[in-house]
C-alpha cells in the first residue's frame, strides 16, 4: 500500500496477496482484519476501481465499529484520503465522510 502511493502499479501486485493474508484472519481478529481490508480497499481506490475500493472501505468501517484502537483510527486516515481524493463519486465522498466521523470520536 505505501509503495502504491508512489506509483499505481504497485496496487496490482498488492491486491491479490492482501487478498490471500485476508482469509487467514477470522472474526476475532477484528483489528488485525480491518487493517487488511482498509489497505486493500486503498489500493482498489488508487488502482482506479473506485466502486470496489468503496465496497471494501465500507466493510473495514464496519467491522471497525466497535474498537477502540487508535491504530485503526490512524490506518483509516490513509483510506479517507484516498476516497475524499475521488469526490466526484458520491459513494466515496460519503465513505471519506464517514471515516471523518469515526475518527473524530
């Protein structure tokens, strides 16, 4: 994902292997898990697949609900840019608001 930032490229050799480091945490592991899915959900956003990174995003909020964990917090930061970057998709407008306002509390 930090390499993704500096050339898109790198997105499409991270998705696949997020994708496989997901199935190994289960839904105990909620932190470690949305960790995952907000880096993945990233590099869908940076790969241009806007919808599908909102769907994921979405999904990382969600099963951040709940926790308190400043590093969650911190690691949406990166996401919330990334979707207010494309604001011209109301869907990911709404998402970046939405981090916003998980991270205020």
């Amino acid at each position: 994902t930090v390499l993704s930032a500096i050339d898109v490229k790198h997105a499409a050799i991270a998705i696949p292997a997020i994708n496989q480091s997901l199935t190994h945490y289960d839904d105990s592991m909620s932190r470690s898990r949305t960790f995952m899915l907000t880096a993945l959900a990233t590099n869908h956003l940076r790969q241009g697949d806007v919808d599908h990174g909102v769907r994921i995003g979405r999904d990382a909020l969600t099963v951040a609900t709940g926790l308190k964990s400043r590093r969650v917090a911190d690691r949406l930061k990166t996401l919330e840019i990334e979707a207010g970057r494309r604001s011209n998709n109301p869907d990911s407008r709404q998402l970046s608001q939405l981090i916003r306002q998980y991270r205020a509390v």
